[in-house]
C-alpha cells in the first residue's frame, strides 16, 4: 500500500486486520496494508473467526450470524475495518457485520449484523465507501439512520 494509503488510514482513526497472509483493508481478499491487530499483550495473534452460539439461527438470543461458513467469516474478519477492538466488513449480500472479540488467548472473534447505524463509525463507512464496498447511495441511507 502507498504512504497516502496508510496516511489516510491513520487519519480516519482506522486501522486494518491482520491475517494469515498478510494485513489487509476491504472485503474480498484485497491486500491494502494497515496496522495489525493484537489482544493487547504486545503479541502479534492474528485475529480468528469462531462463531457464537449466541448468534446462531434459532438460539433465542442475540442477533442472528449472517455469516454461513468458517471460511466465509475468517475472509470477512481478514479483510474487514478496525475501529479498535471491533473490526467492521460487508458481506456478499450487503449486510454490515461487526466482529468482537472474545477475550480468548486465540484471539477469536465473533459476528453478527449491526442494528442500528450509530453502530458503525463515520469514518468506516466512508473508507468502505472510498473503497467501492457500499454505494453512495447506501452511504447516504445509513448515514441518514436506516440500515
């Protein structure tokens, strides 16, 4: 990734996560380069997608996981926007996914689709914006308070 790049990704208060392969920014496996991500000890653990109960069709409780694979999820956690803890992507279908991590020593991380617009950081949806991730128009409805 360019300086201006990794620049502007300091400036917007983001970073990128880092995954087996490299660090990344975006969804669909695109290198883009950033700052990786850790669990706050000083080590360098790539994050890891594991599910939540939780968030499983069906459980009762909490919202429903739009993710349908650990591939799927591990791609979209590699590739998403951090925000500190919380690292924020869009799936193939369009909807927009917040990953938390859950204080393991592996660094697992879970999903699940935010609910409401104040969830996600102005700053994220205009990278994912600059990036072609949501339309302008999509920009704009969320921006407004619709999801």
């Amino acid at each position: 990734m360019s300086s201006r790049g990794a620049a502007v990704g300091r400036l917007r208060g983001t970073s990128v996560a880092k995954g087996p392969g490299g660090e990344f920014n975006g969804t669909r496996g695109n290198p883009q380069g950033g700052l990786p991500l850790g669990d706050g000890s000083g080590s360098d653990v790539s994050p890891t997608y594991v599910p939540s109960p939780k968030h499983e069709p069906g459980y009762g409780w909490g919202s429903e996981n739009p993710i349908s694979s650990q591939s799927e999820g591990q791609r979209l956690l590699d590739t998403g926007y951090s925000n500190g803890k919380q690292i924020f992507n869009v799936t193939d279908d369009g909807t927009i996914i917040k990953f938390q991590p859950d204080g393991t020593p592996q660094n697992g991380y879970h999903a699940y689709p935010i609910s409401s617009p104040s969830e996600i950081p102005t700053s994220i949806l205009r990278q994912m914006l600059s990036d072609g991730k949501i339309t302008r128009h999509r920009y704009r409805q969320i921006i407004s308070g619709n999801l």
